[in-house]
C-alpha cells in the first residue's frame, strides 16, 4: 500500500462513524490479505479489548472483589477528578483571556463559572444538567445577540446611512458612485 493509500483511507475512516482506529486496521489488514485478512485483522483488533473488558468486568462487579479490586478503582476514580480539574484549571485562563474584552461577556463567564462550581459541589453527577442549561443560555444569548456579542442597544446599524434629500447628496463628494455601488450590490 502506497502512502496515498494510506493517507485516502486515513480521511475516509475519519469521516466514518465509529472508532477509525479499527476501520483503519481492517482497511491495512484487507489491503495486505484481501477479504480474509480483514477479517482476521478486525477480530485481531477488537477480540483482545472485548475480552480485557469482559475480565475486568468480572473482577470489578464482583459480590466481593479483591482488595487491590477495589484500590484500583479508587485510584482511577480519584484520578478521573485530578484530571478532569487540571483540564479545567488549564483552560481557565485562556477563557477569561478571550472574554476579558466585553462587559457583558465577562459576566456571563462569571456566571457560568459560579455555576459550575456549586454544580459540581452540590449535585455532583447531575452537574452534566447545569453545564447543559449553561451551553443552551449561551446558543440562546448567541443567537439573540448574533455574532457580534454585544446586546442589541449596542449594535451597529447593519446597512449603511443613504442620504434622503438632495442637499445631502451635493455636499457629499462621490454620492452617486458609492449609491451606484450600493446598488449593484443589492441587486448580486
């Protein structure tokens, strides 16, 4: 297989739904073997996970499972929460850096910051509920606003001011060519 190959079938399993490691691990497998081989190279790639998880399964969903069962679960779990803060320690700044800005936007950061961290220190494993009302307020706020975040009172006119009267149009130099440039975009 070329590397052209390789990259087509690359983009191809990236477009797929599913895990594109194991489409692309079939493809290298049919490629090499044909119609066999990508069989063997699927089974191959996902009869060592299944099983792995099917023991562990087992083991932690025990009645009773072992002590180093139960400390290792422990440890992933506190390790899921050093992790899952670190990330949100790590994009903290680079969020209020973005924001910093608007008035408006740095409130609403405020806000959703506050709460997520009383979501997450009250009601635990429903916070996914407060981080969802957060992201729909925004879409809401977005799409209220427009792009531009900024409340309406504070917009721009969207189109540009055409003089009404005559007198106008005499003591603006270039008047009829920027009309006639108005216009023609109009009407494209």
């Amino acid at each position: 297989m070329d590397a052209r190959a390789f990259e087509d079938a690359n983009a191809a399993c990236s477009l797929l739904p599913g895990p594109a490691s194991t489409q692309l691990a079939i493809f290298c497998a049919y490629r090499v073997a044909g119609a066999a081989g990508a069989v063997v190279g699927g089974l191959g790639f996902i009869v060592p996970a299944v099983a792995l998880i099917l023991v562990l399964s087992v083991l932690f969903l025990a009645q009773a499972p072992p002590l180093w069962v139960r400390g290792a679960g422990a440890g992933a779990g506190a390790a899921v929460a050093a992790v899952a803060a670190r990330a949100a320690l790590d994009l903290l700044g680079p969020s209020y850096r973005r924001v910093r800005e608007a008035s408006g936007r740095r409130l609403r950061w405020l806000v959703y910051l506050v709460a997520g961290a009383a979501g997450a220190a009250l009601i635990g494993p429903y916070l996914v509920l407060v981080l969802l009302g957060c992201g729909v307020l925004e879409l809401l706020l977005t799409a209220a606003w427009g792009a531009r975040w900024q409340p309406i009172w504070a917009r721009r006119p969207c189109c540009p001011r055409l003089p009404l009267r005559p007198q106008e149009s005499e003591r603006s130099p270039g008047w009829p060519s920027r009309l006639a440039r108005w216009r023609s975009a109009a009407a494209s």
